[in-house]
C-alpha cells in the first residue's frame, strides 16, 4: 500500500522534532527526495531551538512545497498550531508554531505529536500498512505512543491521548526506566556506549538491557490493557537495541494475564528514521484534503 492523494506530485515538507534530534524532508510522489538531520541543544532558549527547525525546514524547501507538516514532542492544540510543555525542550512551553512557521514560509502548516507522524508513517509506509489497531511506542528521550484504530488516528484532546511514560511505575514512571535518558540518570553512561559494550559482550551492559527489556515489558502490557492493537512497532533511537532486550522483554510479558492476546500480538521494530517524516507529510495531506485511500 502507498499513500494516494489527488496530486502525487505536489511536495510537502515533514519534520520530526525529537527530544535531542531534528529530521526534515521534501516529500514527493510518496518519497523523500531530499532530507536533512540535525542533533539540536534541547535546553536552548525558545529561539535558538527555533532557530534550528526553521534552518532544517529551509534546507529542504523550495518552490513546488505547498505545505509543511511538523511532529513534536508534546501536547498539541491542533487546530491552531501550538504546542504546549514540549518533552525534553524546557524552554517550548507555549509556542505558536503554525503561526511562525506560516510567517516564514507561507505555506499550509500542520502540527501534531511525534509518536502520532511515526504510526501514521507506519500506517502508510511500514509494518503497520495492513492493521486496522496499530501502536507505535516511540522510544528516544522519553517514551511516547501513537495509536491507530480502526484505520484512524486516535489523539484525544490536544495530542493526549498515549502518554504511556507517564504512567506510574516503581519510585517514577514508565518513562524514568524507559528511554535513553533512563541509562545516563540510573547508570550515568550514554546509550551509544552501552550499546557498543553490549555488543563486546560486557555483562553488566548485557545485564542493563535484560532490565530494559523487562520495564519495556510493562509499557506493552499497559498497551495491551488500553488499545489491544494488533500491532505494536517500537521506533526510536533505542529501538537499535531490540536484540540485547528481545528476549527478557518477552519472557516478562508471559506474566500478563490473557495469554491469548500476547500469543496473537505482532511486536516489530522499525529501523527507518524516515518513518517520522513520512508520517509528518501524511498528516498534513490528511488534514489539507482528507482524501487518503488505502489499498
């Protein structure tokens, strides 16, 4: 399945604003024809951050884009274009996105949620094309979720709706345990390095990813309890790991109580950063014509 829309040819720019990362992309003809990518200082002030996503956005436009689709970490009045409390950038607490970005550019602008562009890009493009109730669990700085049922996108009031890291869990929440940050504040190492020690065979690394894999663990079986998808895709930065916390992680969800719901759920693992992107730009189309088909 592909994304079908009245003009294929018409390009629109998606971008992926993470906790510490930034991707953007021209989108045509359902592809990313040109894209860049940047780490960005998340406790800049508000201007410096926007600084660096109006540079991303003009090294990717020109002038066939007719609009711009943006997923960010955060509460989001779609409608309007704001984001509120922004995940992991201190300084976003209140900015009028849609307004700035339509100042510069002067195109259609759409806001949404992260983890909401990677399960729409999942949807259209990935391993969720033929799955009707899909979960995207985005694992990067925090833990976010996108959720998908009955073929549309479910957000709730402003973007709300699949905070899973924010549940309650042990002495913090989901979260503390749960995304790459959780390896700086309880072991003070980078994920990169103790991924690279995983992969020496080091034990206490090993031992740090059987630990992630069975706090993951209560993140799907929360996911299970709320949405009972028929998918659930782990996307993110972390998600590189799977293979150092596969097997803990399912060997964790053996305790949940409907066995009949773990043996029928797919987990997969996306490892294509364009996901996000592609999810942007399709948010926006949907948004703009509400004339997406599905094969």
């Amino acid at each position: 399945m592909i994304l079908k829309h009245d003009n294929k040819e018409e390009a629109i720019v998606g971008v992926f604003l993470g906790g510490k990362v930034l991707y953007a992309g021209k989108v045509k003809n359902d592809r990313i024809v040109k894209s860049t990518s940047y780490t960005i200082d998340n406790l800049a002030s508000e201007e410096e951050v926007l600084d660096q996503v109006i540079k991303a956005i003009k090294e990717v436009f020109d002038d066939e884009v007719k609009g711009i689709g943006i997923g960010v970490p955060s509460l989001v009045d779609t409608e309007n274009g704001i984001v509120y409390e922004v995940q992991h950038i201190p300084s976003w607490e209140e900015v009028h996105l849609k307004d700035i970005l339509t100042d510069i550019f002067n195109v259609s602008i759409y806001v949404n949620n992260d983890a909401n562009c990677f399960v729409v890009g999942e949807k259209y493009f990935g391993k969720a094309i033929t799955k009707k109730n899909a979960v995207g669990l985005v694992i990067g700085t925090g833990l976010g979720a996108g959720i998908i049922v009955d073929n549309k996108l479910y957000s709730g009031i402003n973007c709300g709706a699949g905070e899973i890291g924010m549940m309650p869990y042990k002495e913090h929440n989901i979260e503390y345990y749960v995304s790459s940050k959780s390896f700086l504040d309880k072991y003070e190492i980078d994920f990169q390095s103790l991924l690279e020690r995983a992969k020496e065979g080091n034990k206490i690394a090993l031992r740090i990813f059987e630990q992630f894999g069975e706090d993951i663990a209560m993140a799907i079986q929360i996911t299970l309890f709320a949405y009972a998808p028929e998918i659930i895709i782990l996307g993110g930065p972390t998600a590189i790991a799977y293979d150092f916390f596969k097997v803990s992680m399912m060997k964790e969800l053996e305790k949940f109580p409907y066995k009949k719901v773990v043996e029928n759920i797919e987990i997969e693992v996306s490892m294509n950063i364009e996901m996000p992107v592609l999810g942007a730009a399709a948010l926006l189309l949907d948004a703009k014509q509400k004339k997406f088909i599905l094969n």
